[in-house]
C-alpha cells in the first residue's frame, strides 16, 4: 500500500469518487425507469393480450349461439321466439367489439380486427334476410341466403382464429422483453457493488494515508 502516500492530488481523487457517485445515482435512476417498462409489459400482457383473448372467446361463442338460433328457425313462430335472443347477441357482439377496438392493437392485429367487423356487419344483414325470407317462405332465396351466411360465418371465425394467434406471439414478444429488461437490470447491479466496494476501499486507503502523513506534534521536554 505504499503506492498511496505517493498519491498526489487527492482532491481530484475524491472528485473522481464523486463522479462514480453520480454515475451511481444515474444507474438507479435507469433501474427506476427498467422497473416502470416491466410494470408497463405486465400490464400490456393482461390488457392487451389476456383481456383480449377473452373478448375473442367471447365472440366466437356468441356467433355460435346465435347460429344455432338462426338454423332452427323453420317458421315464422319460431323467428318471433328467436328474434329477441338474436338481438341480445348481435348487442353483446358490438359492444365487445368497442371494447376490444379501444385496446392496443398491432398492425396484423388492426387488418383483421377490421375484416372481422367487417364480415361481422355482412352476418347480420344477411341474417335479417334470411329471417325475412323464411317468414315469407320464399324458400329459394332463404337457401341462397343460408348458404352466403355459413361461408361469412367461417371467414369471421378464420379472423377469429387469426386474431387469437396473434395474442400468443405478441405475449412471447412481451415476455422475451421483460427478460432481457431484467437481465439487463441484473448486470448493472452487479457492476454497482463492484463499484461500491472500489470506493469504499479507496476511501480507506485515502483516510490511512492521510493520517500517517500528518507531521507529528514535537515534544516537550522539561529542563532539569
């Protein structure tokens, strides 16, 4: 240790100590900020990607019910009986649809989010026609109808499915980010105690040596 009382300047020394102070401080300030984007992934993963994935569930099952309804229609009693079920759905399917549209969607995400409401619109005028036509018993035209309706029913659900992919990929993509976040957040720790401990060994070493350089007091000696 006899390298330290050969030191000149320590008061550049100190400073130099408080700038990895500072440097420090910033490290916990980008730990603050890390912290904040994981908070921010985690949300992402319940609201954007879990929510969403039950207003997918959702739709698919109201389609389907609804479906039903409609296929077992054969008369117009039964479309009297029918008609307001019909309605609770196609009210509960829109307003998933706001809610789910109010979410953060990706670029796919956005393309068949729109193709879905767009065949989700086409369903349901055909429907009403197709009910309108069975009331009247024009038989051709419900046929035609029916067949139109089953193939925008299976275009929606291919949205449907499309979308639910996307919900997979896009919560790995949040979870590979809140991996690396964390890892990155792990290294600077580590750098942190290795610069503590620099620091701290170097503050005692500058307190020793400046204490074994201080000139000692003479004394003084009585005369006899």
């Amino acid at each position: 240790m006899k390298w330290a009382y050969s030191l000149r300047n320590k008061g550049k020394i100190a400073f130099s100590a408080a700038l990895i102070l500072i440097m420090i401080f910033i490290k916990n300030w980008i730990d603050k900020k890390h912290v904040a984007e994981l908070n921010s992934s985690f949300s992402s993963v319940f609201d954007d990607r879990l929510v969403v994935e039950s207003y997918i569930f959702q739709l698919s099952d109201h389609l389907y019910q609804k479906k039903i309804l409609i296929a077992n229609c054969t008369n117009a009693e039964q479309i009297l009986l029918a008609q307001p079920q019909v309605n609770i759905h196609n009210s509960t399917i829109n307003q998933i649809l706001v809610d789910y549209e109010i979410t953060k969607l990706t670029t796919a995400e956005s393309m068949y989010f729109g193709s879905l409401k767009e065949r989700l619109q086409n369903l349901n005028a055909m429907e009403e026609k197709f009910l309108s036509a069975l009331t009247i018993q024009d038989h051709n035209t419900s046929t035609a109808l029916a067949t139109e309706i089953q193939k925008n029913f299976d275009m929606a659900m291919l949205d449907l499915n499309q979308l639910s992919k996307i919900q997979v990929s896009e919560g790995r993509l949040l979870k590979e980010q809140s991996k690396k976040i964390a890892a990155g957040s792990t290294l600077l720790s580590q750098l942190e105690l290795v610069v503590l401990i620099g620091i701290g060994m170097l503050i005692q070493i500058l307190i020793f040596t400046s204490r074994s350089a201080l000139p000692k007091s003479p004394q003084q000696f009585g005369l006899n």
